[in-house]
C-alpha cells in the first residue's frame, strides 16, 4: 500500500514536470492513468480538467468533469452502504434523525457537499453554459 502511495505521488509529480515543460498530452496521459488505477483520485482529475480548460477543449473537460463527479458519488454510496451493512440499526436512525432536519436530499444523500465536489459541480455548470454559448 504504502509503495502504491508512493508510485502515485512520483507520478504526479512527473506529471506536473511535464505540464511545465509544456508537454500537456504526455501530462494528460499519466493523469488519465492515475485516475483509472484510483478512481476518486481528486488531484489527476483536477489537472485534466486545468489542462483540457487551458487548452480550451470544452467538451473533452466537461467528460473529465462528470467522470469526477460520478466517482465522488460512487465513493459517497459505497462508503454509505458500508457503513449502513455493518450498523444497520444506527445508520437506520442516524438517517430517519438527518432526513428530519434536513440533512439529506431525495436520494438519500447528505445536503452538504465535499468542497471538491462542489468545485466540480460548479465549473460543469460553467462549462455546459459556455459550450451552449458556443452552439
């Protein structure tokens, strides 16, 4: 585990070398790579979306944006579902106790979201007005 950790962030920073250089495919390459190895790996898909919005590849960054924000939500419910298999009598009145104050939406999910999360939502909305613009 700790090698992995390890291998990610030597890779990361090979990555940013090459932004810097100026050699954004190559960057993008091993950032789509990180991605698919770790699927919420908030850091690759950041710099995609940077690199894709520099290079003004709308429609590519906006893919990138809802492959980002499908993982956070994938991470959020399987880490609910974890939790609620192995509390269930807790997570059963921990939920009645947050949809009653509101804390939850209509799916089930907590109102509040991960800053990083709310980023990405935030610049898909910026993303999808300036590509309709365009059209």
């Amino acid at each position: 585990m700790a090698k992995q950790k390890i291998a990610r962030k030597t890779q990361m920073e090979e990555a940013r070398k090459l932004e810097k250089e100026g050699k954004a495919a190559d960057a993008l390459k091993i950032y789509r790579a990180l991605a698919r190895r770790k699927p919420l790996n908030a850091d690759a898909y950041s710099r995609m979306m940077i690199i894709l919005r520099k290079q003004k590849k709308y429609e590519a960054e906006l893919k990138i944006i809802r492959q980002a924000i499908a993982a956070a939500e994938h991470v959020i419910a399987s880490n609910q579902q974890a939790f609620d298999e192995k509390n269930r009598d807790s997570a059963a009145l921990s939920r009645k106790l947050a949809k009653s104050l509101g804390l939850l939406n209509d799916k089930g999910f907590p109102v509040y979201e991960e800053p990083q999360l709310r980023a990405w939502r935030k610049r898909e909305a910026v993303v999808e007005k300036r590509l309709e613009s365009q059209r």
